[in-house]
C-alpha cells in the first residue's frame, strides 16, 4: 500500500488510531475538573450561572467520555494484534499498569458516572458534587496509569530480563520511572490547557455573534484566566522535561534541535528553523542563534548538546518530522501565552468581552490544545524510535509478523469506521457547543424519579434532550 512496507503500515495503523484516541481523553480530563469546579462554586455561592454552565458542560463530557472509552478498545486490541512480539516481551510489566487502570480509574468513573449524569434530582446536593469529583480524580487516576506504563517503554527501570521476557522486580522503580512525573504533569497540564481554550473559543463564538450574556462571558473569563496562569507554568514543566529527556533520551533531543555535530568546544546553536536532512546529515537552509542551544538544553555556556552523528544511523529518530512537530508544540504554547497576557490588559480597560481581534484569536485557537497535544505526542513517540523500549526492543522485533496486504486492509477500514463513527460524534458535539448554555433563572424546576419530564430514561438521552430552539436542559436546576 502506496509502497510501505508491512511494518510502517503497522506503525502508521497505530498513529492514526491513537490520534483519535488522545483527543477525547484529554478533553475528558479537563471537562471532569471543569465541571468539579462549576459544581463547587455554585454549592459555595448559590449563583444559578454556575449551576447552568454545568448543565451545559455536562453534556458534551458525556459524547466526548463516550467517544474516549470506543477508541480506547481499539488501541487495547491492537496490543495483540499488531504488537504481539512486544505484547510477549513487555507484556508482565504493561499488562499489570494497563489492569490497575482498569481496576481504580475506570471502574471509579464508572460507578459514579450515573449519578453524575441522571443523579440531579435524585440524589443531595453533597452526594452529586462527590459523584462529580470522583470521575474527575478518575480521569486523573487513569492518566497515572497509562503515563506511567508508557513513561516505563521510554525510561524502562525496576525489571530483569528472563528466558527473553521482561520481568518486574520493583513495582515502584517500574511505575516511578524517570520520565513519568515529568510526563504526568506535561500531559495532565496540557488536557487542562486542551479544555480551556475549547471553552474559551466557545465562547467567543457565542459573543462574535452578539450573544453576551453572564454565562458567556464566565466562560471566556475562566478560560482567559487559565491561559495566563497555567501557559506558564505548561512551559516551565516543559523545560523540566526537556532536560530529564537530554538526560535519558539524548539521541531524541539531537533529533528534535536538527543538530548534527558540534564544532570544537564551542556551545550549541539553537536552530530556529531549517529542514534536517537525513540522507545527508544536515539541516538544510537553517536559521540558528549562537550558544542559545546550550543555554536551554543545559542551562549553561559550557556544555554542549549531544549530535545526531554521535549516534549510529540506525539509532537515529526521523529528524525531518520531530524537527517540525515540537516547534509546532512550542508555537502553540507561545500564542497561548500570548493570549493569556493579553486578555489579562483587556480586563483592566472591561474589553475582554468585545474587542473583536481577540476574540477573533480565542475562536481560532479552539483547536490548539489538541493539536499541541498531538504535535508533543507525535515529537515523544517518533523521536523514541527505533527503540519501542527504549535501549531494550526495537520497534522492528516488536509487530506481529501481518502482511502488508493485510495490514493496507485494516488501515483503509480503520479510516472509514473512523471518519464516519467519530466524525458524527465530534458534529453532534460541536452542535451541543453551538446550542449554548440555557439560563435558568426563575424557570420552575420539574421534580425527578421516574417518568417524570427531563429525567432521562436511557444513559445516551441526557445530551440529547434541549437541542431544539425553546426547549429547556435536560438536566434541571435546583432552587
């Protein structure tokens, strides 16, 4: 197919699954916590518009966790199907995180998840915020999990190799990895960050077309707020990272700058942009600024940064795309900044809600947290390769042995279910978002239990109640 062989077609089948998966994960996490916070607030204040933000925000975590759990299915399956020289080499030490998710994330979320969605009017104001803060350390716990098994294929400790099988010898040196608190952070910050400015662009959307209202304009507030607090801190966890990979991982990081050799004792260039050729080991039409390199990489004048020709060719990542991914990653985190300090002027002069350019700037940057996301998962994968643990298993000794044939096939099958199953999903979401949210002030409130009005009767019912002009919620506000 399109002459790649076998195991690129393998590769490329599992990228563009868990391109899909990612998404709705991150923005899971980040709606989870969103609507702990909105819950609590109106359980501290007593303001309806609380209540109403979550009412809305509600809806659209439940298509989005739905989405979340069907590409997740997949990705478990392919571990066998794909990947099962890695599943029979890796598999005591991946088997057992992957269970623990199962075990303490997943059935958390689940056992809450209904009194979340249909407990409104069924269960006390305390009971249901617990149930909303329960899912919400759910999706964290999950994500400890999953960081963790795939921090471990990078920085892999706390094992012995028997009869050619991993085998674990300290859980805590396994799961503790040194890689996995800086990933954790990175990507709990980054579904943060993913959410936020989903919401933000919401609600610019709403208030480019003249909807300005208390629940559109809090929307944007908490999403501006987000971005000038926590963009930051995102690029400073960033940094940390940077220098535990250069530490571990320094052929990714030689990858990721373009960098190819050092000249005599002098500090390392940072190579703004250029075009890393690796047919001819070198970075092509570069654009490079003296010793900046050095000055990141290891916060020192004194130090060089690893070359890409230190290392044997094939131990070499693909630079061309790394190279061009996390610059795509650092771009994005630049403008969020950037939109974070400058809804932070607009606030002292009351324009946050209609100064147009930056309300342009906060619609468009609706998708920028999942593409930073993808474009960082992207630079973390590719510049691990050849290794699919790392120094341990190539990714070559790691697939199932399927024909290229067979694998064109699944792929061309993967992309139509895909487009077709997630792409409805992701239209009935964003035709939540353009609904808005229902201020419910001074509407009477309908009693619960069964059968009665707004007290939906089947779990995928709740987000699709109120979508029509004039209807209400489905999920009643209290007095």
């Amino acid at each position: 197919m399109f002459g790649l062989e076998a195991l690129d077609l393998a590769r490329v089948q599992f990228a563009f699954t868990i391109s899909f998966h990612i998404v709705f994960p991150a923005i899971t996490i980040g709606l989870a916590s969103y609507l702990a916070v909105l819950e609590g607030l109106w359980l501290r204040t007593g303001k309806p518009l609380y209540r109403d933000l979550y009412h809305f925000w509600v809806k659209i975590f439940a298509v989005n966790f739905g989405m979340g759990v069907v590409s997740g299915l997949v990705m478990a399956y392919q571990f066998g199907t794909n990947w099962s020289a890695f599943s029979d080499f890796a598999g005591a030490i991946t088997g057992p995180l992957l269970t623990y998710e199962v075990l303490t994330a997943f059935f958390l979320e689940a056992g809450f998840l209904g009194v979340m969605l249909f407990g409104w009017n069924r269960v006390g104001p305390g009971l249901h915020f617990f149930s909303t803060v329960m899912v919400a350390i759910g999706t964290l716990i999950s994500t400890f999990w999953i960081l963790a098994s795939n921090s471990w294929m990078h920085t892999p400790q706390g094992f012995e190799i028997v009869d050619g099988r991993v085998i674990p010898v300290d859980w805590l040196a396994v799961v503790f990895n040194p890689s996995f608190p800086y990933r954790l952070a990175h990507m709990v910050t980054a579904a943060f960050l993913a959410t936020a400015f989903f919401v933000g662009s919401s609600a610019a959307w709403h208030l480019l077309r003249g909807r300005n209202n208390p629940a559109i304009r809090k929307m944007l507030s908490m999403a501006v707020w987000m971005a000038l607090l926590v963009a930051p801190v995102q690029a400073f966890i960033g940094d940390l990272h940077g220098l535990n990979t250069l530490k571990y991982q320094p052929a990714k990081i030689a990858a990721i700058e373009g960098h190819w050799e050092n000249v005599g004792d002098e500090p390392t260039p940072l190579i703004l942009f250029g075009w890393p050729d690796m047919e001819r080991e070198e970075t092509r039409f570069k654009i490079e600024i003296p010793a900046l390199g050095s000055l990141i990489l290891t916060h020192s004048l004194d130090q060089q940064v690893p070359a890409l020709k230190e290392f044997a060719a094939e131990d070499r990542a693909n630079s061309t795309i790394v190279f061009w991914s996390f610059r795509l990653m650092v771009g994005i985190g630049l403008l969020m900044i950037l939109l974070g300090v400058w809804g932070a002027w607009l606030r002292r002069g009351e324009r946050l809600y209609n100064c147009r350019p930056f309300l342009h700037l906060a619609l468009w940057m609706g998708p920028s947290g999942v593409i930073a996301i993808l474009a960082g998962w992207y630079t973390t994968e590719i510049g691990r390769q050849p290794w699919i643990v790392q120094g341990l298993m190539r990714t070559a000794d790691a697939s199932s042995g399927h024909s290229a044939e067979q694998l064109g096939f699944t792929l061309a099958l993967f992309v139509i279910v895909y487009f077709a199953l997630f792409g409805a999903g992701i239209s009935y979401m964003l035709r939540l978002v353009r609904k808005g949210p229902q201020l419910d002030e001074g509407r009477e409130v309908v009693p619960g239990g069964p059968g009665q009005p707004r007290t939906p009767a089947r779990p995928l019912s709740a987000p699709g109640e109120g979508l029509e002009d004039g209807e209400t919620d489905s999920l009643p506000g209290r007095n």
